[in-house]
C-alpha cells in the first residue's frame, strides 16, 4: 500500500470538512435523501429569483433536469448579489505576461460586465438563446465576456486561442454563433502574438451565421478591420449604460457550449445548464479549495478549457472570491515566474497540472526554495494522472510538506470535481484522487454494474445524475446518448460512463488509471485519434495513418502517428514529410495537436474486416511485449516488421 500523508490542520482555521466522520455523514446525508440533500444546498446557496418546483426530474433520462421552475441568473450568482457585501473586494487579480497587474474589484466588474451586456444587445442584437463564440487570450475581458452572455442569457461558446483558424470555423458553424468576440492578439514570453486574423480566415469561407466580430484591443499590432463587421470593443463599450438587468434563467437554460474531444468523430459540443452547474462549481470551490474570504485564489489554466470555466471565473466568483488570471506562461522570463507571483500575491490555493508541475519540476527543481510560500494552503492538481515523483516534489519542494494536495478527478462533461481529497480531512495518498465528492456518487464496475474486485481495473462511472452534469451535445441527443449512456449499466438502467478506467484499493481509494477510449491526453488536453488521424489524411501521399499515445516525461501522453504513404518516392526525406504533415495538423486543428514522431511503415495492423488494432500499436511505441493475438491480423508479419522500424 502506498504512503499516507496525513492532513496538516494547522494550516487551516475552520475548514470546511474537519474530518473523515464530517465527511461520511455527509455522503450518509446523500445516501440517506439524494434530492433532499441537493435541495438543501441549492436553497443555501443560489440566489434565486423565483424557486424550482421539482429537484430532480427523470422522466426523460438521460436528459436530466434540475431544479425546473427554478429562475435565476449565473452573472447575478457570481456578481450582482455579492455588491452588498464586497463591493471592494478584488474580484479578479489580473497579471499580464510582460508584468502588467490590474485589480478588478466586485463594483468594477459589475460595471464591465453590465456595459458588455448593453453593447452585446445594442449593437450587436444579441438575445437569449443566441450563441456567441469567444476566441480570446486570458485577459480580464475574456471573463467579462462570459458574464456578460451570462447576464442576457446569451449562450457562450469558448474556443481555445490555440486552435487554428480550421477548427474555429467547425465550431461557429456547429454552434451557428451570431457573434465572435476576439482579441487583436495578445503577448507570450514578451512578445505580441495575433488571434483576429485566424478569425479572418475561419470567417473567409462557410460562416455565414456569423454577423459580427467585437475586437477586444490588446496587444496595438496592426489588424485587419471588415467595415461593417467589425468592431472594436474598446470603442464601442464607452457609450454603453452601466445598468443592466440579469435575465431570469430557467435552471435549464444552457450557460455555455464546449467542444471536446471524443475517440470518433468530430469534437462534441457540451452543453451546461445554469442552475446545477454553478451551484456545483460553487460548492466545489467552497468545499476542495476551503476558500475563504480573505483567500487569493490562483488557477493558471486557461479560460479556454473546462477548468478555466470552472475554477477561474464562474467557481469563484460564484464563491465571491479573489480570482487571479495570468496571461502568460509558467517559464517566462524563468521558472520561477510562479512562485514569484504566489510570493507577491499571497497565494493560499494554487491549481496547476501535472504537466507544468513536471516542466516546473524539471526547469527548477529548487527555484521554489528561493521564495515566501508561506500562504499556500492548498495545492491541486488536474487534467491527468500525477506521476509520484511530480506529487512528491509538489508536496515538498512547493508545499513545504505543509500543505493538503487536492488531485482532482473531473471531465468537461461533469462541469466540476467528481472525485478529489478534501483539503485538511482527507488523508491522502501521493497520485490518488481519493473518494468520491459527497453528493457524487461514482463506482468502478464491470459493463454490466457488478462492483469490480479490489484492485482490479473497471469502468469509472458516475451512476446517479447530479447537478453539474452534461446536458446534452449541442444539436446532437443521439450521440449525447451514445457516447455517455451506451456501455454501462446499473440494475438495468444506462448510467454515466467517464471513458475513463479507475481501480478501488482495500481501503476504498479510487485511483484513475487513464482512458479506455481512444483519447490521447497531451498535457492535460483531450485529443481525439479520430481528428488527428482525419488531419493527417489530408496529406496527398498518405494513404492510410493511425495515431497512438506515447508516453512523454513532461507532457504525459505525446502523440505518435504511424503511416502508410501511397507512394515511398519521397520517402528518402522523412524529415520533410513529417515537416508537412505536421504543417497540416497545425492548420486544421492547432500547435496543441503536434506529432511528436510519426513511423512511416508498409501497413497497418489490421483484422480482416479491417479494423485497426490500435492496442498492438501502442505496445509498440511503448516498446513492450505484444501479448495480443495477431492470429486474427490480415497480415501477422506486419508486427515485426512496424516494431523493426519504430526500434529503427
Ligand atoms: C479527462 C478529462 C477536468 C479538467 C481538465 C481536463 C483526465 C482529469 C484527472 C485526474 C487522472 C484525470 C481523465 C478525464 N483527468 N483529471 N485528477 N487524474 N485523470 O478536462 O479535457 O475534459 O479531460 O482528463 O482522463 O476523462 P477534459
């Protein structure tokens, strides 16, 4: 059995969760009334403008509803309703990446978002139920944005500022978005990069629906302005009212549209209801981060992602939090970048991913030692596995050995923390996420609902609705069905299934053990083989191409394509046939999506209804045994001869 650390409560006054026996009466509490319970806490917690009539409705499962009747509103919840009490509070901590701060206080984005809200509807028509794509950098716009849909009930739609200009249009045009609002560009390691003309060339072909593009001005570089489609928002917002009513929502109204990545197909637009997933992200906030008034809260994601949805703007805000936001990159101008900005801000929480905490690890094993982070209390992680060397130095070297880890286990489809330790309570165990949240009730089983055997490898699912919960893939039920509610199930009933693979030990540890799928994660990002591999097939002179994880030391999957060419002419240049390739995956998806290395091999191994055999070329590339059967392969020579080139 693994090491135990045990909690340090010395660093906490009053937590949240004083102990395991808080916590299991709690989950008695769920076990003993689920909606009762929930009901409780949405009564506490939500501001609501006109009450719900039914908690849980699951007349049409799996299309759950929460708290229907139920009307409110997401800006109001993490805005409005806090003027009374923190006006002066910071709301948003904002650190550019040359350095550049602003503090934004609870009155002053009330007052951004309201006149946001007033241009997005008098200038540019937009109205409930309308989608707007967001393209921007993590700039305090970016969050005043999202509030801003929030307040008139505007569905947003947050597009990565990592994904080319391909991908973005995909998604305008799956979600039909009326409005895009970018930024000129804005600055990475000292320097401006550009995010308008990728707009420019997403909106050049096939993106009728889109009416308009608001231009946040960042960086000055100089752009390119469509008359009459284009706007700066820096002008625009001068002239607008500070006064904007909140829309009533009903619980159900969807908040936000986010495409992920799934093992088929196109990415998937998840769609999130208003009521359940704030009071989730509220909640979790409250309970795993043990956030507390005077608390300087830092997540370095990006708002581009589930977690910067979640954990930088709505989870805080909702919480009436101090939230940070960072423009820039861990490294620059060192790597000490962060733990200068924990020193100078106070940070007691800080939330980052494996993947920095290994290149952190790596650049500076002792750079943390140079500063004050006496504040931090809590430390988490998320996005993949954590490897025990990357958790022990987070702990040490980072934490002092002071400090509770939280390694929260979640998806974009949960909209927040399923399964996580609670900080002061829960004794943890480096590279485990723990127990299940109270309230979540997640279970490792078999296909059929059978409770795995300890230790072994089942199906992480959660097997009862809860309020954060995906609603639905925008435009898409059937495949919402298909892809969450198709391959388990309990006493007979289709239950959530994460992707994700997940063993129980003795003493009821869950650990996640990574996906089942063919979903590759690459630095914490979910990317599908399927899209990749659609990408690649661009390319003239590929005929056929499969990509597979290969494990990376910094970011934890890197992603590696076999592929067969139509012609081996070129072949004496592999070098600049991995160069094009490459050049193609980073205009239709994006830099994230990169080959780290590719083999170029006679053919794939494959059944004889010729179906490839993606697990054979995982072995592979991770050099082990093959314990497969090749029997049923068209051609069994193939393995030895794919692993004779891969070993080269
Ligand atoms: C997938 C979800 C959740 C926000 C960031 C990624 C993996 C996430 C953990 C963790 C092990 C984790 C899973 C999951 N994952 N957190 N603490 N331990 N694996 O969101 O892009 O929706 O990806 O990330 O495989 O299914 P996402």
């Amino acid at each position: 059995m693994s090491e135990i650390f045990n909690p340090k409560k010395e660093m906490f006054n009053n937590p949240q969760f004083g102990s395991m026996e808080e916590y299991k009466a709690l989950v008695a509490d769920f076990d003993n009334d689920y909606e009762g319970t929930w009901a409780k806490f949405a009564d506490e917690k939500i501001d609501w403008f006109t009450p719900y009539n039914k908690i849980l409705d699951e007349s049409n499962a799996p299309f759950y509803k929460w708290f229907s009747g139920g009307t409110m509103n997401v800006a109001h919840q993490c805005v409005d309703r806090h003027l009374d009490t923190k006006k002066n509070k910071a709301a948003i901590i904002f650190e550019g990446d040359n350095g550049d701060k602003e503090i934004i206080t609870y009155r002053e984005l009330a007052y951004r978002v309201n006149q946001t809200a007033n241009m997005f509807k008098n200038k540019f028509d937009i109205k409930k139920g309308d989608r707007v794509v967001i393209y921007m950098p993590m700039i305090p716009e970016a969050a005043v944005t999202m509030l801003a849909c929030a307040k008139i009930g505007a569905i947003h739609s947050i597009v990565f500022g990592g994904f080319s200009a391909e991908a973005l249009k995909d998604r305008i045009i799956d979600a039909s978005a009326k409005l895009v609002v970018t930024a000129d560009g804005a600055f990475r390691k000292g320097k401006p990069y550009m995010l308008k003309p990728v707009v420019d060339t997403a909106l050049e072909t096939g993106c009728e629906c889109v009416k308009n593009v608001c231009i946040v001005e960042r960086n000055g570089e100089d752009i390119n302005w469509v008359s009459g489609r284009d706007y700066s928002y820096n002008e625009l917002i001068k002239s607008e009212s500070s006064v904007c009513e909140a829309e009533p929502m009903e619980s159900e109204d969807p908040l936000f549209l986010l495409y992920t990545s799934g093992s088929t197909g196109k990415p998937k637009g998840v769609q999130h209801s208003s009521a359940g997933y704030i009071l989730w992200a509220q909640m979790t906030m409250e309970w795993v981060f043990d956030i507390k008034d005077n608390d300087t809260y830092w997540c370095t994601a990006d708002v581009g992602w589930i977690t910067g949805h979640t954990y930088i703007v709505y989870g805080p805000l909702a919480a009436g939090a101090t939230t940070v936001m960072f423009e820039g990159v861990p490294t620059f101008p060192d790597a000490g970048r962060c733990w200068k900005m924990v020193e100078e801000y106070q940070i007691n929480q800080f939330y980052t991913a494996p993947t920095a905490i290994r290149l952190l690890h790596k650049m500076g094993e002792n750079e943390p030692a140079k500063y004050d982070l006496s504040s931090l209390r809590i430390l988490g992680t998320v996005g993949e596995p954590i490897d025990p060397p990357a958790w022990k130095w987070y702990y040490e070297a980072v934490g002092n050995s002071n400090c509770s880890i939280v390694d929260t286990y979640w998806q974009t489809e949960t909209g927040g923390h399923m399964i996580s330790p609670l900080p002061a309570c829960t004794p943890i165990k480096p590279a485990c996420a723990t127990f299940a949240l109270p309230g979540i009730i997640a279970e490792v089983i078999e296909e059929n609902g059978t409770p795995t055997t300890t230790g072994e490898k089942g199906f992480m699912c959660i097997t009862k609705p809860w309020p954060s919960m995906i609603r639905t893939i925008w435009n898409d039920d059937e495949r919402f069905v298909k892809s969450y509610f198709g391959d388990c199930k309990k006493d007979g009933k289709a239950v959530y299934f994460t992707g994700d693979g997940a063993m129980v030990s003795e003493d009821d540890y869950i650990t996640i053990t990574g996906r089942t799928d063919d979903v590759i994660n690459v630095s914490g990002h979910r990317m599908g083989t399927a899209e990749v591999e659609a990408a690649i097939k661009k390319h003239d002179n590929v005929a056929s191409v499969a990509v597979v994880g290969k494990p990376h030391e910094i970011k934890g999957e890197g992603i590696f394509a076999y592929i067969v060419l139509k012609s081996d002419e070129g072949i004496a240049d592999e070098l600049e046939e991995m160069k094009t390739i490459n050049q193609l995956i980073k205009a239709e998806i994006g830099a994230i999506a990169l080959c780290d290395a590719m083999a170029f091999v006679p053919d794939l191994p494959k059944t004889r209804s010729g179906k490839i055999m993606r697990r054979i070329l995982r072995s592979i590339v991770k050099g082990e045994e093959i314990i497969q059967d090749t029997s049923t392969l068209e051609d069994p020579s193939i393995v030895g001869i794919i692993e004779s080139i891969v070993k080269g």
